[in-house]
C-alpha cells in the first residue's frame, strides 16, 4: 500500500510525477503509463494526476516537452563559445546532437513513437523541430554559401539526419562516434556546397 505523498507546491508535485512517469517509461514501456498508474507510483490520488497532464497524451508530450528542454539546454551549453571554423562547428553539432539523444535514452524514441498520430504532437513536434533548425540555422549561417531559403531547408535535413541517426544508435546499430561523425560530414557538406 503506497503511503499518501506529501502536499507539494504545484510546480514540484508536477517534477514529481514527470519522474515517476519518465521511471515507468524506463522500466516497463510506454504501454504501462497510464494516468492511474502514475498516481499510484507516485502516491498521489488519480484526480491530481488528471489536473496536471489532462490525458495520457497530455503526460506524453509533458514528458517529450521535458526532455526536449534538458535536450535543448545542453545544446546550449555546448555551443556557448562557437568555434571559428566550420569543421569545429559541425564536429560539435554532431558530437552535441549524438551525445543529447544519448543522454535522453530510448525512452525518448518510445515516447514519440507512442504518440505517432496524435494531432497535438504533430504540432509540438513541428514547434520543437522549428525550435532546432532555427538554432542550427544561427549556427550555420557565417559559413553558408546558399541563400536563406536554402539554408533553411538544409537545416531541416540536418534535423532529420541526425534524428535518423540518433535512432540507429539507440537500437545499437551504430556507435555514437561514428553517428556525430557522419553527421558531422553531412553539416559540413550542407553547408559549403551552392
């Protein structure tokens, strides 16, 4: 029998539940988070785990959102002081993309995976992806040879190679090195290349 949990401020008690859904994820699948059971793993009574998350796609996306940022912050970081070359620039991008979805686990991949199909994921995913060609677009454009347009969409591409990338690694198919390396060439190649 789970112990009543202890009356927290809003914001924590929500930190508390994207925990124990994230331990839940980890341990047992997608498939095992539901709103009940996260209550209950985290001993709080069903309402006030309907009152944060709304739905079970609710929780999803809070949980995607959640990694996303820790995601986006460490990205951040990595590139704090940007180097002076392309090729730094690129190696960095893809040792800081790999190493992210790394960090995140499978759980990440699972969880984006659980809500293929769902119109409000559909939209944070385009929110978040926007959010990240954006970010590599700054990055890239002191070195493009293309105009804006075009180094818009080959951000995109970027994106999309690294998140295909990403799920080669986590499903052990690649190494991470040889991931943020390929990724690095392909950066590189974008960019230069009218």
């Amino acid at each position: 029998m789970n112990v009543p949990a202890k009356r927290l401020p809003k914001s924590e008690r929500r930190e508390q539940l994207l925990e124990t859904a994230l331990a839940i994820v980890r341990e047992q699948g997608t498939d095992a988070l539901t709103l009940g059971y996260l209550a209950e793993r985290a001993g709080v009574s069903k309402p006030i785990a309907y009152e944060h998350f709304g739905t079970r796609s609710g929780l999803l996306i809070a949980l995607y959102r959640r990694i996303d940022e820790r995601q986006a912050a460490t990205a951040a970081r990595d590139f704090e002081r940007t180097p002076k070359r392309l090729s730094d620039v690129a190696r960095l991008m893809g040792e800081s993309y790999m190493s992210c979805f790394r960090t995140a686990g499978p759980e990440c991949h699972a969880i984006f995976a659980a809500l293929k199909g769902d119109e409000d994921m559909e939209r944070v995913q385009r929110e978040l992806t926007a959010g990240y060609v954006e970010f590599y677009r700054g990055l890239l454009a002191p070195y493009a040879k293309v105009d804006e347009a075009e180094l818009h969409r080959r951000c995109v591409a970027i994106v999309g190679a690294g998140e295909a990338l990403s799920r080669e690694m986590s499903q052990g198919r690649v190494e991470e090195a040889d991931a943020a390396a390929t990724l690095a060439v392909l950066i590189e190649a974008t960019t230069l290349h009218a």
